[in-house]
C-alpha cells in the first residue's frame, strides 16, 4: 500500500486485531490499576445486580478487575505486576551481557564500534527487548541528523506506533505513525514515514482521534515544518540502502488466531499474551485478598460503653488505645466488664502458597523457568556446573535461543543499513562485508565443565590438541592458539610418540 486516503478509520480496520492484542498486552505491562478497572470495567459503568452476585453469572460478569466497589468502600485492589517482570527478564536475558558488532573490513569496524560497540547502545537494546516481549515486536529504523550528530544512528520504536507490510513473509515496508502536539483541542495532527526499499516518504495528516482526516503540507505543522526542506517533488528522499532503512523484529511466532491471514500471520506473539490475562487477573485478587487479611487480621479490642469518648452529637464514641491516664468515673464497674481483646486467625501461608501456584502457572505458560525469577529452592553445595545450571533453567534457556535467533537478523540489518547511511554521509564507499551479531547465551560453560568434555573427547581419541585449544581459550586469537598448541606438542614430544611434536604437514626427516 501507499499512504492512507483521505479520512481513512484511524488505526486502520484491518490492523484491529493487532490493535487490541498489543494494547491489551501493554494494559498488563503498564500494570495502572485505574486502567485496569476502567478496561475490563467500562467507563461510567452502571452497576447491575450480576456484578454483584455470586454463582456463575456473578463469576462470568468480569474480572476481578472492573468488579465495582461497593458504595460506601474504598477501592482497596493491588496489582501485582508479574506481567511486567516477564517481560524486564526477557530483557535481561538476552541483553544482560551486550551483544558484539564484527564486520570484515577494517575501517568499517571502528564506525561500527563507533556507534554501536559503546555503553549506550547497549541500555537502548535493554529498553527495546522489553517492549518486544511485552508487546510482540519491536521496530528498528535508521535515522540522522546532522545538526544533532555527526554519525547515524538506530531509533527503536514500539509495536503500536507503525504498520508493517510483507509479501509471502518478506517484509517490503514499514509505515510509522506519531501524533504530533496538538494546535487545537478537536484536531489531531499525524505524521507518518513509509520506510520502502531505498526510500523514506513522509505524509502529514489533520483529523480526528478515530479518523486520519486530510493530508497537508509539511510546513502546516511546526514539528514537520523542517521536513519540508528537505523532501523531493514527490514528498520523501532517498534512504542510501540498498534495502530498507527499517525492520521489524518479532517476539516470538505465531500468533494462532493470525495465521490464515497474509498479512498478520506474519506478526509476533507478546509474552503478556490473552491466554495469561486470567492467571494475571486471578493473582491480583489473590493479592488483594491477602492484604485485606492483613488488615483484618488486626487485634480487636473490645470495651466497656462507659470507657468510649462521647465525639458530640451524632458523631458517636471513640476509644483511645493510646491514652494512658482517664478520669474519675463516678460508679465502679461491674465485675467482669472489662476490657477483652479478640485476634482472628490468619491465613497468610494459604493466600502465599496459592500466589506462588498461580505465579508458577503463569511462568510455566510464558516458556520461563521458576529459578530466573528466583522461585526455585536449592539445596546445592559448593558450584554448580553450567550442565546443571542449564538443566534448572531449561525453559528460559530454549526462550533465549529462540528470541535471539529473531533479534540477532534484525540487529544485522540494521546494523548493515547503518553502515551504509554512515558510508552516505561521510562521502567513502560501503562495505561490502555484512556485519555478524553475537550474543552471549545466559548460561556459560564453566572451565570445569570445557576440561570435562576434553577429558572425555580425549579418552576416545577424538580430539586433537589444536581443537582442544580452541575449545578452551575461545577468547584467544589464531596466534595465541598456535603458540599453546607448540608449547604443548614441545612438553610432550617423546613421552608417548617419538614423532609427536612433527606436524603433518612437516617431514618427519627435516628433508624438503
């Protein structure tokens, strides 16, 4: 598609299901109790008897969130917010230890490092993994500015704030769209930028909240004005990629309910996904219910009438707790009427222990393992082996593998496209060498665990020195590696083969 016609329903009809998908996952996310109630509760709601009721209908009529509080009470819900810990995690696991940018050709290696192999860009891919699980996907885009840096760099944007367009499963655009500060209280001002194959074309639009309305000229709005000096005739400039400046990264796929349509079949799967909404629900009310044990669990005193403070009338009787001296009354109290303190007993382990059930549901659904959230007891002594850890962390562990295989091919176009603008802007000739994203898996074998499997490998004489070396020092570069490996064949030579320190390439005689 191109851009949007005149007066198109804003967000566009067909992206409704993604629509509601992602803003129900970032309802969760958010995790505002005042959201919360007002989403599954409406606004302005009229109170019906079956909200009240028990049974099945009472049972059905809502969540736990948009239940009405009853008149005379206050709102006393708590959120606990899991939905948001799932989604940090994810974060943490993939970008805990940043990934490493590497391109075969010198100088464009250090503009690499440059602008991505720093401190900073490493927090912006934290913050960016977290809404990628949180909401199904991510975008990427590449974008500079010189008057704000001399070098281009990658603008990470949410899964609510663009539209992708694929054609059997290859993503062909990319369409952004940003509300722009309001010039009156009806209007709504939109700018969008369709990312396409060596082109940005920018379209700014004056409608209403659920209408895009019509398109106008850039210099109509302050924030698009300067856009308007540097656009061509037909309204956009040239990307200098060979591709598209823009990508979209999936969380995870595939959405089930998507998969006959060609378009959204092709969109990630949140991990604050509908089938958790419940569990996220349940757990909140259990939470709730546990702090209203707490506060009605407190000790009760009860008193004599005559020890109460008159408050004037109508305004009743008071006791103080705290007062320590009272005045003379003018008749003793009967015998027995003093005073009697009365303690409920609590459930506190019941409403903890039913928590943890529902929490470790809701990690079991979501492909996380209870020991990333610190759910798992251990009565392990000493150090773990990474076989251990990894056998602890099984499910985070196949998470991890499978979100980064998605984000090491976006952050790699990304990243080849950067290079390419950056080779733009400073007038030198591209690489041609494409740039390779590593990321560190959250469990590292432990040299204890590397000297095992030599060990082993060695024992069935399946192994040589220099793959020996390779496995141990991976860190090492070729020449560190061919030094251990003389020194080694130098130790050795004539302890088990007369021959052993002769390479195989070299003859045994010395003679050429």
């Amino acid at each position: 598609m191109s851009m949007p016609a005149a007066n198109t329903p804003w967000p566009p009809e067909k992206w409704a299901p993604v629509t509601r998908m992602v803003g129900d996952a970032s309802l969760w996310w958010e995790g505002d109790t005042k959201q919360l109630d007002s989403h599954y509760g409406g606004m302005n709601m009229v109170y019906r008897p079956s909200q009240f009721a028990g049974g099945v209908v009472g049972a059905v009529s809502r969540f736990f969130w948009g239940q009405p509080t009853p008149k005379g009470q206050s709102n006393r819900k708590m959120h606990l917010p899991i939905a948001a810990d799932i989604a940090a995690t994810s974060a943490s696991l993939l970008f805990d230890t940043p990934p490493t940018f590497t391109v075969d050709d010198e100088q464009a290696q250090a503009n690499l490092d440059d602008m991505l192999n720093d401190d900073r860009f490493p927090a912006d891919l934290l913050v960016m993994a977290e809404s990628c699980a949180a909401l199904g996907g991510v975008y990427g885009r590449i974008m500079w500015d010189t008057d704000v840096s001399d070098d281009p760099w990658i603008d990470f944007v949410d899964a609510d704030s663009a539209y992708p367009e694929f054609s059997y499963g290859k993503l062909t655009a990319i369409t952004f769209h940003e509300e722009l500060p309001k010039q009156d209280e009806k209007h709504v001002w939109r700018l969008l930028s369709r990312y396409t194959k060596g082109r940005i074309e920018y379209a700014l639009y004056k409608g209403r909240e659920q209408n895009l309305g019509e398109q106008h000229p850039l210099n109509d709005h302050p924030s698009t004005a300067p856009l308007a000096d540097i656009v061509d005739s037909q309204g956009g400039v040239d990307s200098h990629t060979m591709g598209i400046a823009a990508t979209y990264i999936p969380n995870a796929r595939p959405v089930v309910g998507f998969r006959n349509d060609g378009q959204l079949r092709n969109i990630g799967r949140p991990d604050i996904s509908p089938d958790l909404f419940p569990l996220f629900d349940m757990l909140d009310e259990v939470w709730t219910d546990l702090k209203r044990e707490m506060r009605l669990g407190k000790q009760r005193a009860v008193v004599p009438e005559y020890w109460l403070e008159q408050q004037g009338f109508g305004k009743g009787q008071v006791f103080d707790l705290d007062r320590e001296f009272y005045d003379a009354v003018a008749s003793t109290p009967t015998e027995g009427q003093g005073v009697q303190f009365y303690s409920p007993e609590l459930r506190f382990e019941y409403y903890l222990n039913l928590a943890d059930k529902i929490v470790l549901e809701i990690l079991r659904r979501a492909n996380y393992s209870p020991s990333t959230f610190g759910l798992a007891e251990t009565t392990s002594t000493g150090q773990k082996t990474a076989r251990e850890i990894e056998s602890e962390y099984q499910a985070s562990i196949q998470t991890w593998k499978a979100k980064s295989r998605y984000m090491r091919a976006g952050l790699s176009e990304l990243s080849n496209a950067l290079l390419e603008v950056h080779a733009w802007l400073h007038n030198i000739t591209p690489p041609k060498a494409r740039v390779k994203v590593d990321m560190t898996a959250p469990v590292q074998e432990t040299m204890l665990d590397k000297a095992s499997t030599i060990q082993a490998l060695d024992a069935a004489r399946a192994i040589s020195t220099q793959q020996k070396i390779d496995m141990l020092h991976t860190e090492w570069d070729e020449e560190d590696k061919l030094a251990e490996v003389d020194r080694i064949i130098a130790e050795q030579a004539g302890t088990f083969d007369p021959l052993g320190n002769i390479r195989p390439d070299e003859d045994p005689l010395g003679e050429d």
